[in-house]
C-alpha cells in the first residue's frame, strides 16, 4: 500500500467518486487541504465570499448535473454561515459532500477559538454527519459519505476534518466508490392495482413531483397522462420542470394556497401522487387542500414522503420512470375504446382551459406593457417571450414572479430551476453552479432585491470564473409579500400605511453600482420596451451580466 497523507488521500477519493468541483471559503484549519489542492489540477476550487454562496452553488450544481460536488467551510462560524443555505439543499436532495476544517484534536480540549462539535451543529440538514478521528478511517468515511448523499433520496452529508488527520500521513487503502442503482421497480402487483384504481377512475388528477424530472420520465409521465386524460399539476414548490409546460394536459403548479389548491382537487376522484410531496404549503389554514375521502395513489422513492400527511389508498415504493413504464402496459390492457374517448374529451377540455387562463393573462399583462414603474406581469411575460429557445431559468423572485410559470416555455428538466426550501439568497449562487453544470446553454437568474442582497457576493465569483449568468433583477425596494401579508391581518399596518422593517429605501441600493463593484457590468431598465434589447446584449457576452429592473412595488390591489 502506498504511503499518502491525509490531504492527498481525501482529494484522490474525491476523484474516485467523480467530483470535479470543491465550492468553498477557506481559513486556518483548511490549509493543509489548500495546500494539496494547489499541487493538482484535476479538481478545480471555486471561491465564494460567503459559505452561504459556495453551498448554493454546490446546490445548483449538483441538482443541474446529477453528479455529487463538495463543498469546504472553516470551522464552527463557517459552518454556522451556511446552514439557511444548507437547509435549502437539503430539501431539494443536493447530493453535497459538506466538509469542515476541525482544529488539531490534540487541542480540542481547550476549546480553541472557533472551536465546536460540528458534527452535531449540521446534524439537522445532513443525511449523514461525522467527525473523522484517525487517518485510517479517512477512506471509509469519504466512501459511504457520498454513497449516502447519491443514493436514493439523495441529499447532503457533513464530515469534520480535523487538521492533525489532514497532515498525518501512513500506508492506507483508498477504498473504492459505492452507487446505488435507483432504478426500483415498484411490483407487479401494486402496479396493476394502481392500473385498476386509475383505469376505473372517471376525473383522475396527477401531481407531478421532482423525482419526475430527476428521473427523466417526462415521456412516461405524458403517455400515462394521455392515456387517462389527466391534468398533471406540478408539485407545490417545484425545485425543476417536471412536465413541459407546452403539454395540452399541463397545468404548471399547484398553488400553496390551500382554498384555490382544494378547488382544482375538488372534482377529483383520484389524486396520483408522482414522486411529489404531498402538500408543502406555506400558511396554515382552516381548509384542507386535500378535499376528505379523495382516493390517493402515491408512488415515490422516498418511503418517508408516502402517506406523509395523508393516508395513501395505494403507497407505491418505486422509481417513476421505471414504474410508469410497467403502468403504461397494465392501462393500455384495462383502457377501452370508450374509455379512451372520454380520455381525449378531457384532455381537449383541459387543453381550452389553459388557453383561455394564458389568453386572459396576456391581455392583462398587454393592458399594463407601458406603464411606469414596470408592473411584474408585465414583465414575466416579457422576460418569457425574450428567452432563447435552450435557455435555462433559475427564479427567485417571490412575488414579482408569480406569473412566470404561466407563461414561460419549459420543456425539459434543465429548462426552469426554483428554490425548493424557501431560504432566500439561493438564487444569484444556484445559477452560478447550474452555469458550471451547463456551460453550453444560456442561464438567466431572475431574482428579487431583497434576495439579491443575501448573496450578492456571488457576482464576484462571477465575474472571478468568467460564468456567463444574466442576472434580472426585480427591484421593488422592498419586501413586497411581507408588506401583503401583513396588509393582509388587517391591523394597525394596514390602517395606517406603516410597515415596520420592510422597505430597502433610505438609503436606496444602487444595484447598478453595487454590481460593477464586483466585476459585473450592469445596466438599469425602466421602460420594458428596453428590456429585450437588453437581454439580448447581455445574453451575447462571455461573462456575466445584471439587469436592473424597476418594478412597482404597490401590493394592495
């Protein structure tokens, strides 16, 4: 066996398990590891400028591409720093390999500065958290971390690395990966039990979750779709495209709003959960948007998601591809001739619907095209209709963008990423790693100013590694959906016109200025009709671009 030392031995099972990227912010306790990254070239280091963006990024990354990345931190505060971040990774599965520099154990007992039990601190958001404590456990360690952060439900794992195992050096097996095909096909039985429910059903609805898009079963999921003439909504807080919007039976996401979710359930005598959870809201409220006695299929690889909230009448462990597949053969058996035509009814029917919903919008978006400030539908029509055909959306603009969806072409799973957690600030560094993902299509991030400010740092890693993002931003100087919601209590804010804590005014952000600090060029838009000619500039650069947008910010309509 040869002899390496700890640094070297944790960078050459990185490049066993194929990880080509380590996203991070280095201190102290990183140097030996710095050190053994500046002797190779095989794994490339991006700087962030906080642990938030360099987590972020990984998130982004990993989700665009499908293969694990790494990310390293310094020490107890760094580790602190990222964890809204790692929160988000966590609830869209980001297979990341987070590390940790750990003081020299030798000194652990004085309680150094800096110094924690990091394991448990990520503990909540991980899959999987540890301490490395001897050399010789290094490759075990680094081998299962990641075989638990790819295998089925994926997500993010943590492991501390204290400095003397870094620097220690002895005779030590590498080891070798571990992958879990995630394949599962559900049995035969359940699938045609699920064939016989959804074959007798008269009005079944789809839900169409992550695991969807991730698993590349958009054409099963539209053959099965057809073959029922269902209208597949997408999952309350969708983390991809996981039905091209352009399908006659697509009817893009499910509001989290419980009283217009129950409404489009209400006629419902079947609910086939796809690989989605079932139902992330964001209010509590006194109605359910599950309507009671409706019969739910729910098939996912995560058993924890099945019959989570409410009881499935079938639960099906399973991937959606695979099992939609063996679904597709059991219906076309059961399916008459008059079942299919009533099939064909529906789905024409859904077909008009949609139209009639996306024509309405667009003459109320038609009816506000020149006014000043820009309204947000308005713009989500203009930023849609302006993307080249390949190119990839990357949305946090919480309340500018809620029509966006609507009218937005996205056909494949890279074509539209959202935050699946709700921590804001993902947005600037998730479309910088889904950039390092897909180089080769256009990535535009359209993000609120209140977001932007959460991780604006992220352009300096921009501008650093040349990644040509655009970013949009949705200026309202404020936090708009706080100043709703409050507006919305019907208290003393809404009587007097104060909200405390919610307006980015005095001083205003100078995002203009702010961006070109950091080596991005940057320009502001006022009129939409400048819009397109904009983004058409900054989509021809080789390197990054923000767009500042400013959007009206009223909220009592």
């Amino acid at each position: 066996m040869p002899r390496i030392s700890g640094r070297q031995a944790f960078l050459e099972i990185l490049k066993q398990e194929g990880i080509q990227y380590i996203f991070g912010n280095p201190g102290t306790t990183e140097l030996p590891l710095m050190d053994a990254l500046a002797g190779q070239e095989e794994i490339r280091y991006y700087l962030a400028l906080h642990e938030g963006v360099a987590v972020s990024m990984a998130d982004g990354y990993t989700v665009a591409s499908g293969k694990p990345a790494a990310v390293n931190v310094h020490v107890s505060p760094g580790l602190g720093n990222c964890m809204g971040m790692l929160y988000n990774a966590s609830k869209s599965g980001a297979p990341i390999l987070l590390t940790a520099g750990q003081h020299d154990q030798s000194f652990l007992l004085t309680e150094p500065i800096l110094s924690s039990n990091l394991a448990e601190v990520a503990r909540p958001y991980v899959k999987w958290s540890y301490e490395i404590r001897r050399l010789e456990d290094l490759p075990r360690a680094i081998h299962r971390a990641v075989k638990v952060a790819t295998a089925p439900p994926t997500g993010p794992v943590f492991l501390a690395l204290p400095m003397d195992v870094l620097k220690a050096e002895g005779e030590m097996d590498l080891g070798a990966p571990t992958r879990i095909d995630p394949r599962l096909r559900a049995s035969r039985e359940a699938v045609e039990r699920a064939a016989e429910i959804l074959g007798g059903s008269k009005n079944p609805v789809i839900i169409a979750g992550d695991a969807v898009a991730r698993g590349d079963a958009h054409r099963e999921l539209a053959v099965v779709a057809e073959l029922l003439g269902a209208p597949v909504y997408q999952q309350t807080v969708s983390g991809t495209c996981n039905f091209p919007s352009s399908h006659p039976l697509s009817l893009g996401p499910l509001t989290r709003l419980q009283k217009i979710a129950r409404k489009a359930l209400e006629d419902a005598d079947v609910l086939f959960s796809i690989g989605a959870d079932l139902m992330t809201m964001s209010l509590p409220s006194d109605l359910d948007p599950v309507p009671p006695g409706l019969s739910i299929i729910h098939l996912h690889l995560d058993p924890w998601e099945i019959g989570k909230n409410y009881p499935a009448s079938l639960g099906i462990l399973g991937d959606p591809k695979e099992t939609l597949r063996e679904l597709e053969k059991a219906l076309k058996d059961r399916v008459s001739h008059e079942k299919q035509k009533e099939a064909r009814v529906r789905m024409e029917r859904i077909r008009q619907m949609k139209e009639k919903r996306i024509s309405e919008l667009r003459e109320k978006a038609r009816q506000e095209r020149n006014l000043i400030p820009i309204r947000p539908l308005a713009l989500m029509e203009t930023v849609a209709d302006s993307l080249p055909p390949n190119a990839v959306m990357v949305d946090e603009a919480i309340s500018s963008g809620r029509a966006l969806t609507t009218f937005l072409r996205s056909e494949d799973r890279h074509s539209f990423y959202g935050m699946r957690g709700g921590g804001i600030g993902w947005g600037i560094p998730a479309a910088l790693g889904i950039k390092v993902a897909l180089p080769d299509r256009p990535v535009v991030g359209l993000i609120g100013d209140g977001s932007a400010m959460y991780s604006f740092q992220g352009l300096w890693t921009a501008a650093r590694y040349g990644l040509a993002v655009v970013f949009v931003i949705c200026n309202n100087r404020g936090y708009r959906i706080l100043k709703e919601r409050t507006h919305a209590l019907g208290g003393f804010s809404a009587k007097s016109g104060s909200y405390v804590g919610m307006d980015l005014e005095q001083p205003y952000i100078d995002f203009i200025s702010l961006s070109r600090s950091l080596g991005v060029p940057a320009e502001r838009c006022e009129k939409l009709g400048e819009f397109k000619h904009l983004l058409s500039h900054a989509l021809a650069l080789d390197g990054p671009f923000l767009i500042d947008v400013q959007v009206d910010g009223s909220f009592k309509e």
